[in-house]
C-alpha cells in the first residue's frame, strides 16, 4: 500500500513538474510587459519645498519657533520639528533670537527654511515626508532610499549613434556599451551631490548597473536630481544624428577628429572622434537644457536697475533695507556670516549712484564697507530668488546643471581646421585641447575642481557637456560656445 502511494505522489509530482516546464517555455515564447522607466520615485517631495510663499515677514527680531510658525503659515503646509533631537545635535531651541531680513516676496519654502535655519546657526536640516516638513538633526533628516532606473534605452540609443561604423562587430558594441554605462554613472556621481557617493569615499548614496537597471541608494532630493539628469539624457539621445563614434585610434597622432571631447580618456582604449562628413545635419547649437530647474537666464535679479541712490551716514542694514524696498529684489544680508568675520553692523556708510545696475551698486557698497572695516571682503550672489550678502570667504554659491549638445560645434570645429584651432586656443604648441580645458581655462578658472577649486565641474557623455557651475559661470559658458561656434563657421576652411 505505502508502495502505491509512493508512485502515486512520484507520478503527480513528474506531471507538475512537466507543466511548470511548459508554462515557462510558453512564457518565453510570449513578448513580455516592458520594465517601466524606474521603479515610483517620490515625486511629490520636489512639489512642497518649491512651493512658492507669495510674501514673507518677520518680526525684527524674531525667535527660531516664531519664525518656523511664519514659513508653514505662508506656504499652507505642516511643519513639524523634532525638537529632541534638535538640542541633541545643536544649541538652538524655539526661543533662540534671529535677525531676518523682510518682507521676502515669492519665495520658495526650501529657500525660506535655507535661510532661517542658517541664520540661526542651528545646524540642524529639513525633509519632506508624509506630506509635511520635518525639521530635526542632519542624521535624522538624511534618511535614504533605493530607486531602480530602467536605461536600456539611454545605453542603446548611445550605442546606435555612436557604432554606426561597427555595426557588425560584437565586441566593439559591448565595448561600447560598457563604456555609455560607465560614463553615465561618473557623470551622477561626479554632478549630483558628489561628495555623498560611497563611490567617492562618503557613506551616503551608492550606485550599479545590471543589464541596463541601475540601482541607486540615496537621499530623497538626491533622487530627483539623478530622475532629472536620466531623462535630460533620455531626451536628448532620442533620435541622434550619427555624428559621434568610436574608432580605433589612428596610426597619424595628429589626426584632428582626436582629442576634442574626451578629457582623461585612456589613449590605449577605442577614442572618441566626431565625423565631419556626416551625412545627417549637426546638432543645432547652442543646445542647453538646464536640468534641475535653476534659472539660467542672461537678465538676473543683479541687473535691475537703481536711478537713483543717496546715502548718507547710514548702517549696511540700513542701506540693504532701502535697496530692497526700491528694486523689489529679495536682498538678504547674512547677520551671522559677517559677525562672525567680526564686522560691526553699525558702521557708518556714505554713498551716491546714478542710474546704474543694482550689481555696481552692492559691489560699490560692499567694497566700502570692506575698505572702512579692513576685515574680509563682502560679496554678493543670486540663490532661489534671493541676492544673499556675505563675505567672500563663504562657500554658500549655488549651482545648477546645465546639458549643452556640442556635436554640432565640434563637426564646425574639424571642418575650420587645425589653424583655426589653433588661433581660438584648441592647439596649444601642437597639443590638441579638448572643450573642457578650454572652458576650464577660460571661465572662472580658479572655481573648476580640476583647478583645485570647489564648485565647477565638467563631464562629457557622446558629444554632451554636462556641466555644474554658478548660474553666472553657465552664462559665461554658453556665451564662449557660442562665441566659438560663429568663428568655426566663418572661418575660411569652413564649408
């Protein structure tokens, strides 16, 4: 009987096992549901903190709490602040006085808590989660999660714009295709938040690759900037013209399709080359996408005009103030960054201008300051709809990505020739430059980390530039591509 049985179970597991075998290869067979674009990403996190404050005052002076309770009421939305763990990690406390700087018009709740939480020294950060704010220690606020990025379509549409002269070699596409997913992770660890990467020695954020998913691990914010900068990517490599692609390197040194893109490429592996004689038209220049939303514009808020400004013995607060109410420009003065440099606010400053941008005005105004006080120089920058004063020493500018498409100016560059490369500083002694030292050399040189500086940076994926940088440095970088691709074109060995 136990034997019956036992053929029985032995019989019915064999007929399961068929089943499951069929059903697999019939699953095979069918086309499968495409992977989504990436795994649901916190979209609304983005919406609250740029949610625009049509008008924001404060008292003068005014306590932390009281001003937190400010900034929920004029953006509508809950605030909620760990206060336990906030005197854990800082000395402040709702009753801690700040000096801040108003009426501030239409300006956004991340810029508003920016500037609130700096003045007050709290060292302490904010996230939004659940549909409100969260203000508590930087441990508690830094809270990661891991996003899967579907980019097979990313790797392929580079691949098919870049191996159109290999198509039948197999181990040049993989190549290839390595290559794309390599540069596409150096350009998000180097661009977003770089020195939160594991990859670059931190313990915050991390990144891989598996056939075509990318897994990343970090903060929420962070994670829409790498959303941002994969679908700027996305965009542009759809429907690609075949202007840049790989070759082996040539046996001529000096063959100018070398060395225009490509900055610390490794000479023994396959170059990048750009075909000026391509049948598809190159890329209309200039191209630029600004990616995380930052205004990149050539008329700033340090452009309004001032017809008329009279000052006699006033404070710089005093002076700041006036300036605000006449251009209706959200000008904040950083108390804190300018005690601490130990300036004295109530310093006395005369001064008299004309017609003139409000740019020369702070820069007349700051300079007298810095000559009266004999301290640390002041300066002045544009940050989320605000001109933030403080002293030159404070490394507070912000930055925005910007994706410029330079195949177009690269195939101008190769047709104008190497004497023309020459005279615009793209051969140096017969050296070839690439793009990125001529922008490095060029613009704000001393910001570029390459330059041992701390703000610029500069990475090339197939013919795009994508560069971090001040929004007045991205102006400046546009203008010299632009500036380079008129001279290609009327150059005379140009078409």
């Amino acid at each position: 009987m136990k034997m019956l049985w036992h053929n029985i179970l032995t019989c019915a597991l064999a007929a399961a096992c068929i089943a499951l075998a069929i059903m697999l290869w019939q699953s095979d067979r069918r086309p499968t549901a495409p992977l989504p674009m990436q795994s649901p990403a916190p979209a609304p996190i983005e919406d609250l903190l740029a949610r625009k404050i049509p008008t924001l005052t404060f008292d003068q002076p005014t306590t932390l709490g009281t001003a937190i309770d400010t900034i929920a009421r004029g953006a509508g939305c809950e605030v909620r602040v760990k206060w336990k763990k906030v005197l854990e990690s800082s000395a402040a406390d709702p009753t801690t006085t700040v000096y801040l700087q108003s009426p501030l018009h239409n300006i956004s709740l991340r810029a508003a808590l920016s500037y609130v939480l700096d003045e007050a020294r709290a060292g302490i950060g904010f996230a939004s989660r659940d549909g409100a704010i969260e203000i508590s220690s930087p441990d508690d606020v830094q809270q990661t999660c891991t996003v899967v990025y579907n980019i097979r379509d990313i790797i392929d549409a580079f691949v098919a714009a870049s191996a159109h002269a290999h198509q039948q070699d197999e181990r040049i596409a993989l190549w290839m295709r390595q290559d794309v997913v390599e540069h596409i992770t150096r350009v998000l660890t180097d661009s977003v938040d770089s020195q939160s990467w594991r990859e670059n020695g931190a313990n915050t954020g991390s990144i891989a690759e598996i056939a075509g998913l990318l897994t990343v691990t970090q903060t929420p914010e962070n994670q829409r900037m790498v959303a941002q900068v994969l679908e700027t990517f996305r965009a542009a490599s759809r429907n690609r013209p075949p202007l840049a692609f790989f070759k082996p390197p040539p046996a001529d040194a000096s063959d100018p399709t070398i060395g225009l893109l490509g900055k610390g490429r490794d000479p023994s592996k396959l170059s990048l080359a750009t075909a000026s004689t391509s049948a598809s038209p190159p890329a209309a220049f200039p191209f630029a996408v600004t990616i995380d939303g930052a205004t990149v514009a050539k008329i700033s808020l340090l452009d309004a005009p001032v017809p008329q400004l009279s000052l006699q013995d006033v404070t710089l607060d005093q002076a700041i103030d006036l300036l605000r109410e006449q251009t209706h420009v959200n000008l904040i003065l950083r108390r804190q960054a300018l005690l601490d440099a130990r300036y004295k606010l109530n310093q006395k400053i005369t001064l008299s201008l004309e017609n003139v941008p409000l740019k020369a005005v702070l820069r007349s105004l700051l300079q007298a300051a810095h000559e009266q006080a004999a301290l640390e120089p002041l300066d002045c920058f544009e940050d989320e709809g605000m001109v933030m004063i403080t002293t030159a020493g404070e490394n507070r500018r912000p930055t925005t990505l910007v994706l410029y498409d330079v195949t177009g100016l690269i195939d101008a560059l190769l047709k104008a020739g190497r004497r023309f490369q020459a005279d615009s500083g793209l051969l140096d002694g017969g050296r070839q430059r690439t793009l990125e030292q001529v922008i490095e050399h060029d613009v704000a040189p001393d910001s570029w980390f390459t330059n041992g500086g701390n703000i610029g940076t500069i990475d090339e994926i197939f013919g795009l530039l994508l560069i971090c940088q001040t929004p007045d440095n991205q102006i400046a970088v546009r203008e010299l591509l632009e500036k380079l691709h008129a001279a290609a074109l009327a150059a005379p060995g140009s078409d």
